[in-house]
C-alpha cells in the first residue's frame, strides 16, 4: 500500500508543479536558515569539557574594593600577581594553574625564513593534566621546571610541522624572542572552543596558541600580557608595579574532583580574603567568587549577542515557512476533495486517506530536506561573510547537522501536514460525489 | 472603490482556516522583519560613525623588536625608523604611537579633575603621538596648538602616564568642561596634572566593542613616544600612493633593521582594512538580517500567492455567477484585493503586538535598544503593499472568468 500511496503522491506533486515547488522551496529556506544560525550556535556555545567542566573552577577575589564595582559587588574576572601567585603557593586544589597569554616572536632556526609572532601561554605544569590536552610526543613539563623556572616549552603541532616539518622535536631548542627554550612537548591539534581558559582576555574564539611556557621563566623576563591588564587608581607603576599593584591580568583554574574538595576551597578561599582583610591589604569584607567552567563562561557572556538573535530569528523563520507550507498543504489537498471523495465511497478508510496524505507530504519534505541540506551547506561555506572568522571557522556541517537537517525537514512537514490531512480525511464522501 | 465589507467577511468564515494561516504568517514576517530593519539600522549607524582622521590616506605598519632591547636602543631604533618613513617616495609624514582608532587595542584610562578623585569622570582612549601626529592623521585643530618637537618625553609600559601638555577631543573637552573652553584646564590621570594645549574637531578611540560606546569620541594625545617592543608605525601617503607604498614599506624598515617582525598578511594594514576588521561583526550582522528578510517577504508572498490561487479556483462558478448577475470584472478584482487587504490587516494588527513582544524580549536579554515606531510603521506598510502585490495576479486571472462557468460544473 505504501509504495502506492508514494506513487500516488509523486504523480499529484507533478500535476502541480509550482505548488509543489513553492512548498519546498519553503521547507529549502526555512530549515537552511535554522540550521545554518543552529551551527554557528551550536560551536560556541558548547561546553568545551563536558565530562569535567563540573569540576574545574575560577577564584575570585575582590582586589579593588567595593568603591569600584557596580551594585552586583562582582570582584574582577583576574587575578593579580600577588594573590594569583599566594593562591598558587597554597596549593589548596588538587591541580591549580596560573595562566596569561603571551605573544614571542619565533626566530626559525633556517636564517632565510624571516621571523613571525606566535601566541601563547604563560602557564604551570598542571595545566597539561587538567584540561587533559593530548600530546604527539613528550609531554609537558614538571612541577620541578615550575620551581626551578625553567627554559621549557610545549609546542603546539602546527608550529612543530612549520619549524620542523612535523618530526619529533622533543629535546630541540627553539629560538623565541631571540631566547632558547628546550622543547618538552609538542601537543596534538588542540583547541578548545569556547577557549574557556581565556575568555576573560576576549579570546574565546581566538586561533589556537602555539606555545605555553612556565609562568615562573616568564616573569623573570617580565613578559608583558598578551590579554588585557585592569588596572584600579594609581596603581601598577613599573614593571614592579604590575606585580604588586593591584592590575588585574591573571587566570587562575583549580580543579576540584568532588563536592568535599568543592567546600573546602571554598572555605580556604574565603579565609584567605579575610587573613587580608586582618592584615590590612584589604580594607573590606572578603568578596570571593568560585565559578565553574560553565558558569564561568555564562558569566563572562561568551556566547556573541549576534549569534543568538540570529538564531532566535533563523527558527522565527522556519516557523514561518512552516505556517506557509501548512497553507499550501492545505490548499492542495482541499482541491482534491473529489478524488478524496470518491476512494472513501469505493471504500477507503480515514486511515487510509491520512497515510495516502501524510506520505504525499513527506515526500514533499524530503525533498525540501535535500535543498536545505544544499543550502544548509552553501550557507555554512558562506558563514565567514556574516559572522567573525574566529567564530565562522567554528561553524561546519559534519554528519550530525546533516542528519539533523533532514530530520526537522522530514519531521515539520509532517507537522505541517497534519491539520491538512485531518481536513482531507473528513471529506464527506456523498457530498463531493454529489457536486462533481 | 466602495466594497462592500460584510460578503467578503461571511465568504471568509467559510475558508477560516486558511486566512488564519495567512493572518499568522504575516504577523510573524512583521514581528521579524520589522526588528531586522531596526536591527540593521543600528548597525549601520555604529558602523557610519566618522573617526576623524584621512582614512583614505594612512597605512598602519605594526612593528614588534625581537629580544627586548632596553628602551634607549627601542627609542633609537624608532628615531631611525620614522626618519626612513618620512623620506620614503610618497610619504607625506608619519608618527609612532601605542593604537590607531578602531585598531582594537591600546589604553584607556580615566580622567580625574582632582589627583584624589574616587570615581573618573570619564574614560578616555590615550594616544602616544608627536608633532607629526596630527598632521599625520590629518585631524583638525579646532583651538590651542599642536605639541612642539621639544616637548616629546620617553616612556616605557608601565611608567605613570603624566604628560605636562595633552591635546584632547571636542568629545572629551565637551565632557570635563562642559560649560567653560577646555583650552588651559587641567586634568589628572595620575597624581600630577595635565594641561590641555589643543582640541581636535574629532578623533575615534581604538575600541569598538559596546562596553566603550559611551566614551569612543573621548580621546587624547600624548606627547610622549613609548618605547615599548611592540607599537605601530601611522603612516600618511600622498594622494594615490597608497598601494606604492604599502608594497614597500616593510622592506624599507627591514633593510634598516632585521631583528623585527612586521607580519606578512596584518604588519602593514590600509585603514580600510583596519576599519573592515573593526566592523565586521556589525556588517556581517546588517548582511544577515537583510538576507533573512528579503527572503522571507519572498516567502510569505508565494505563500499568499498559492492560497489565493487555490480559492480562485475554487470559486470560478460563484465568480461566473457573480459575473453572470451583473458584476463587472473590477468589482471581482476589487473582491479579491479587499479580502486580501482585511485578512493582512489582521496580520499586521497581531505582527505590531508580536513585533514589540520580540523586541522587548531582546531588550531584556540582549541589551538592545527599543524599536521605535518608524521601523513599525514601515513594517506594516511593506506588508500590506507585499499582500496587495502577491493577491494582483490570481486576482486579475479571477476577474477574467468568464459569465458562462456558471453554468458548468466544476
């Protein structure tokens, strides 16, 4: 029965070619427009660690004062040097890394190739173990380098296939702003999105970094920040001043595995702002926050104002073409009430009529689906013109936005479908026997 | 045309259904429409706005020494750099400083009437420049002088920013002396005094994200030259040499001095592409809401156009009849055309209402502005021109019926 209710459909999709082409190409442009806003939604949005985001945290704690902040009382979204570097020497976590970005210049070892900037990230060890980044050879270094403030460094693997043509490096030396540094690692591609460990530096989306390096060796050099540097009154004169004033330029994540763990931070974090409070660093009550990384990334807004109306408006529009199609499904299937009308009298059930319709109108969605899918995929090629790079670059169309596209294409024209048909099936038989 | 209202009004009960998907689809369209237009206007509004400066004729080159050299070597180095510029072919003049409006980074910092001020009166974005600076840029001096070549001081990154001289914006001027000339004030950005010399007509700040729309008028000029690795070369070529010079400038700096890095693809930028980047979001946000509603007005006219195909054929005998008893092919185009314009009225009636529903949503969690009635007003006549537009052809194919399908059977 179903291959001829197909075949029925097929030959009355013919019989009205434009009808049928309009309520594709309405399906076509509604689901593109929801699935391409979908795709770009869907890549930045995401959590970068789903499987333990729940246990990787951010302190803060109020530096400034109450004076600088709005009514919420919301200390900064860094940290400065000193209680960045006391909240590390504490070791109050399980993990704990420090981390500002940093930009060098590479000095490639062949004479010919004239030197380039790469970004990176000032760093300790812990940060290879606790956002579990996958290295290609070695490894990264030890909390020993850490101590010891070491010329380590962790390559990523675009930079090892430039400077070395993709060959273990590991033990090499490489010349960064005109400073040899001793390779420990070269990581495997590695780049997390949102780039969570960076959001409050505005790079979230940013290309991924080529290097990380010991916090420790970075300081001595006085390596400037890469990101930005929040400076509050008269403070952070001199190189000196950025470490003991009170500018604000460092990342601080704590992993904590469990609810225990979770409660003590909290409690140590909390007595480590009132030990300043006491000793007169701090005039004011302790204002600490500790986030986790997806409340983190809710606070910081990472996910782009843009991409969220556009998202909003993409299913606004698929909605519409969905009204549209349920109005040309409509029209289509009223003006057939005599065929209708004559399969009940010689017999056919209501069922009947509904599967004849309902696969006459999946019909139409699946080829609406394919030209979604079609334009889905231009759109996704075109997504550079409308959205940043650093976020369009981001946005694909891999198996599962393809299966998704043909499913809502599939699914709301049955939808759509529905009311039609319902209609359809209630063709009183004598009725339309008697006016044809 | 006088058509009478109540006929068409009970002949739609007997199709509700289909004018109320109609009703609905309009409504939505102008709910989105309206709020793209408003949506893009703003944009462009942001975008539209003048930095000050002859974007037509300046070249950025940004310059980053490898090694660290400690500032004297960075201010000799820089000191033989702008000599090179200034004599390259087709240079008219050029300056060294830390940003270039909409560059995306450089300094903000506050400004203060006493050296004890709590809160700042206002941000201001801070330009290290020179005497050629404003020549450089080509920004206007509407009162005071330029800096003088003996008054530009050293600094390096973290010194405290206290220059004797600044010459500010009319913006800023206007914000910390609103009632008196700026000209001779002082303000503070640390504990020591800064005595406005000059105010420029107009000068951007480097950042354009929203957290500085209300001071990125807000700008002034330091002279001081910051020794610091990084920094940018402004560069003003003469008419038409823009692309001569670009092609040639880094090697020029090169050949005097290797140990740098001015990147092949972003080191030396036209203002344009710096203008471009700044603004990408913005345009690529006006291209998509653009796209969205050409689109859509597309489909909401097909959509019309279909279902009032589908009623003209359903109704030739009643047409014929009508047009048997007397009516004039007009009239049945007048019927269709008034019946398109009651069921689009209802639509745009439930569109306003959804129209300012969306728009209010957005500026709860969006932190938009409010649509203002303009872009309503427009919406609605789009919509019901769109209606009359997309009724037009099955209308005219209906009024064409002839008497004698009233005695056919369908």
């Amino acid at each position: 029965m179903f291959g001829y209710y197909a075949q029925l459909g097929l030959r009355s999709l013919r019989r009205n070619p434009v009808l049928t082409a309009l309520m594709v190409m309405a399906i076509g442009f509604g689901v593109a427009a929801s699935m391409i806003t979908y795709a770009v939604f869907r890549a930045i949005s995401g959590d970068p660690m789903p499987w333990k985001s729940a246990q990787l945290f951010v302190p803060q704690v109020d530096n400034w004062g109450p004076q600088s902040h709005g009514p919420d009382n919301e200390p900064p979204d860094m940290l400065g040097y000193v209680d960045a570097t006391a909240l590390m020497n504490a070791h109050a976590a399980q993990r704990q890394v420090a981390t500002y970005p940093i930009s060098f210049p590479v000095q490639p070892a062949d004479a010919a190739v004239t030197p380039f900037s790469v970004d990176g990230y000032a760093t300790y060890a812990d940060f290879f173990g606790m956002f579990e980044v996958p290295f290609r050879y070695g490894s990264g270094w030890s909390a020993a380098d850490d101590q010891r403030h070491a010329d380590s460094v962790v390559i990523s693997s675009r930079l090892n296939d430039e400077l070395f043509g993709g060959a273990n490096s590991v033990g090499r030396e490489i010349r960064l702003d005109d400073r040899s540094y001793r390779i420990v690692g070269v990581m495997q591609h590695w780049d997390p999105h949102p780039r969570f460990y960076d959001v409050a530096n505005d790079n979230a989306f940013a290309a991924a970094a080529d290097f990380y390096l010991p916090f420790t060796r970075a300081i001595d050099l006085k390596t400037e920040t890469n990101g930005h540097s929040n400076c509050n009154g008269h403070a952070g004169i001199g190189w000196d001043g950025m470490l003991r004033g009170q500018c604000t330029w460092i990342s601080l994540w704590v992993e904590l595995p469990d609810a225990a763990a979770l409660q003590n931070y909290r409690s140590f974090l909390q007595g480590y702002a009132a030990e300043q409070q006491r000793s007169g660093r701090f005039p004011w009550a302790p204002n600490i926050r500790l986030r986790n990384l997806t409340q983190w990334l809710d606070h910081e807004q990472v996910v782009p104002q843009e991409s969220k109306v556009a998202l909003l408006l993409g299913l606004g529009f698929l909605a519409v073409c969905l009204i549209n199609t349920v109005g040309l499904l409509l029209a289509k299937f009223m003006r057939r009430a005599s065929e209708i009308g004559v399969r009940r009298a010689l017999g056919a059930a209501r069922r009947e009529i509904y599967l004849q319709f309902l696969v006459e109108a999946g019909a139409v969605g699946c080829a609406g689906g394919v030209l979604g899918l079609l334009l889905t995929g231009i759109g996704v090629l075109g997504v550079g013109l409308v959205f940043e790079p650093d976020i369009a670059r981001l946005a694909r169309l891999d198996l599962s936005l393809v299966g998704l596209t043909l499913l809502v294409a599939i699914g709301a024209t049955l939808v759509a479908a529905f009311y039609p048909t319902w209609r359809a099936a209630r063709v009183q038989p004598a009725w339309q026997l008697k006016a044809g | 045309m006088n058509m009478p209202i109540r006929p068409i009004l009970s002949a739609l009960g007997h199709h509700k259904a289909g004018a109320v998907l109609i009703v609905l689809q309009i409504a939505l369209t102008l709910a989105i429409v309206c709020n793209a237009l408003f949506i893009i206007s703003q944009r462009i509004e942001h975008v539209a706005r003048p930095t000050g400066i002859d974007e037509a004729e300046i070249l950025v080159v940004a310059n980053e020494w490898i090694g660290k050299p400690p500032a004297e070597r960075i201010d000799a180095l820089m000191t033989t750099d702008l000599a090179i510029l200034r004599q390259l072919p087709g240079v008219a003049d050029a300056y060294a400083s830390n940003a270039t409006p909409l560059g995306g980074n450089g300094r903000a910092m506050g400004l203060n009437y006493t050296p004890d001020q709590v809160n700042a009166t206002t941000r201001a974005t801070v330009y290290f420049a020179d005497e050629h600076a404003l020549a450089t840029l080509g920004v206007k001096l509407v009162a005071g002088r330029n800096f003088r070549a003996d008054e530009i001081g050293r600094v390096t990154a973290h010194d405290a920013l206290a220059p004797p001289a600044i010459i500010v914006s009319r913006e800023l001027a206007a914000k910390m002396f609103p009632n008196a000339s700026a000209l001779g004030k002082q303000v503070y950005m640390y504990t020591t005094p800064s005595t406005i010399v000059g105010v420029v007509e107009k000068l951007q700040g480097s950042f354009v994200g929203g957290f500085a729309d209300e001071w990125s008028e807000r700008s002034l000029l330091v002279p001081h030259r910051l020794d610091a690795p990084n920094g940018y070369y402004v560069v003003r070529v003469r008419p038409g040499q823009l692309d001569a010079v670009a092609a040639m400038v880094a090697k020029a700096l090169y050949a005097a001095n290797g140990k740098r890095v001015i990147e092949r693809v972003s080191g030396v930028q036209r203002f344009s592409e710096i203008r471009s980047t700044a603004y990408a979001r913005d345009i690529g946000m006006a291209i998509l809401m653009g796209v969205i509603s050409v689109v859509l007005l597309a489909i909401t006219a097909a959509g019309i156009v279909g279902l009032t195909s589908f009623w003209v054929g359903q109704r030739r005998r009643q047409i014929g009849v009508r047009r048997a008893l007397g009516a004039t092919r007009n009239d049945i185009l007048g019927y269709f055309l008034t019946e398109n314009l009651l069921i689009s009225l209802g639509g745009v009636v439930l569109g306003v209402l959804l129209a300012i529903s969306l728009n209010l949503w957005m500026v709860t969690h969006e932190e938009m502005a409010r649509l203002s009635l303009a872009y309503l007003s427009i919406g609605v006549l789009t919509l019901l021109l769109l209606g009359q537009g997309a009724v037009l052809a099955p209308a005219l194919r209906a009024s064409r019926v002839s008497p004698v399908e009233a005695t056919r059977s369908v």
